[in-house]
C-alpha cells in the first residue's frame, strides 16, 4: 500500500502539486480488445474456416456427372464388369451355336452372340439412371455435410466472440477498479498533506 503520511512541508507540497491519477488501459484489456478484434474480422480463425467451406459448396455447384469423381469411377468400373461379361457371352454364346450347326463362324452362331452381346450392354444401361441418382445424392450429400459444418463452425465462431466480449468486460472492469483505487489513494494523500499544511501554517 501507498505510503500516506505526510512528515514534511516539501512532502505535503510535493503530493498537492502531483498529477492525479489517470486512467490507464492495462495490457489485459489490450490483449482481450484485439482478440475480439480478430474474432469478428474476416481475419479470425473460425472466419477463414467458414469461407473455405463456402467457397467449397460453391464450386461443388449442381451435379455435374462430368465432373463427379464418383459418377465417374463407378461407371468406370460398372462398365468393364458388363464388357468383360458382354463379351464373355458373346465367345460361349457363339461356340455353343457353332457347335451345334458344326461351324464356328456360321451366321446363327455369329447373330446369337451378338444378341448376347448386346443384351449385356443393355444391362449396363438400365443400371444408369441408378447410379446416376446414387451418384447426384452423394454430391448433395457433400453439400449438405459442409453446410453442417458451416453451422457449427458460425457457433463457434459466435462463441470465441461472446467469450472475448466477455474477458474484455473483465479487464475493463480490472482497468476501472485501479483506477478508482488509485484514486481514493491520492484523495487521502492530498487530505493528509493538507492536514499537515494547516497545521503547520497555524502552528
């Protein structure tokens, strides 16, 4: 604590002629103001995360087979399963027809494995329209996975704001209560050396 007595006329003379005390910003309060600061600029951390992921949904933009690494994979492979399958109907489709007309490259033979050919590849077909529809709720499913996370990444956000908000009132109120200590200090400094002052003066 302060020391209050006043034991001399240079003392006493000393205190009254002091600048009161000024209210001063602490380095908590700095701290938590530039903290806020961040969290409700674009430069925050939460902020960047969150725009990221908007930016991400909209490039994702509407389904485009095209550009759907799904879609595209798993045609891909959909598509050499019923080749491989065509075209393996087509070879014992048509040595079953050459064997019974005893002659491999006979026109029987030749139509019967086409047709065979053919129907697998249909096959392939029908099953499109599936995985086109499995494929676009896959990409609707990304969409709606980041929009999710955007929501939770706002409330955190909000969050890191409430919570420096809140460690800045502290610190202001902090900053307040040394000020107003300070304050009463200097009060009852300045009374004792004005005590001192009439009773030397009188004295």
């Amino acid at each position: 604590m302060a020391k209050l007595t006043v034991n001399s006329l240079a003392a006493a003379q000393k205190v009254l002629n002091a600048v009161p005390p000024q209210y001063t910003v602490g380095t908590g309060t700095k701290n938590a103001y530039a903290a806020l600061k961040k969290a409700m600029s674009s430069q925050g951390d939460w902020t960047a995360k969150i725009n990221q992921n908007l930016q991400k949904i909209t490039q994702l933009g509407d389904f485009d087979p095209s550009k759907s690494a799904y879609y595209q994979s798993s045609y891909h492979a959909l598509k050499n399963l019923y080749r491989n399958k065509a075209e393996e109907g087509r070879r014992d489709t048509l040595a079953a027809g050459s064997e019974q007309t005893q002659g491999y490259g006979n026109s029987y033979a030749a139509t019967a494995a086409a047709k065979a050919y053919n129907a697998a590849l249909e096959s392939l077909a029908a099953k499109v329209p599936s995985l086109y529809s499995a494929a676009a709720q896959e990409h609707e499913n990304s969409k709606s996975n980041l929009a999710a996370l955007i929501g939770l990444q706002q409330s955190a956000r909000q969050n890191e704001i409430d919570n420096a908000g809140k460690l800045l009132e502290i610190e202001q109120a902090l900053d307040k209560e040394k000020y107003l200590s300070n304050q009463y200090l200097d009060s009852l400094k300045r009374a004792n050396a004005n005590l001192y002052l009439n009773g030397y003066y009188s004295g």
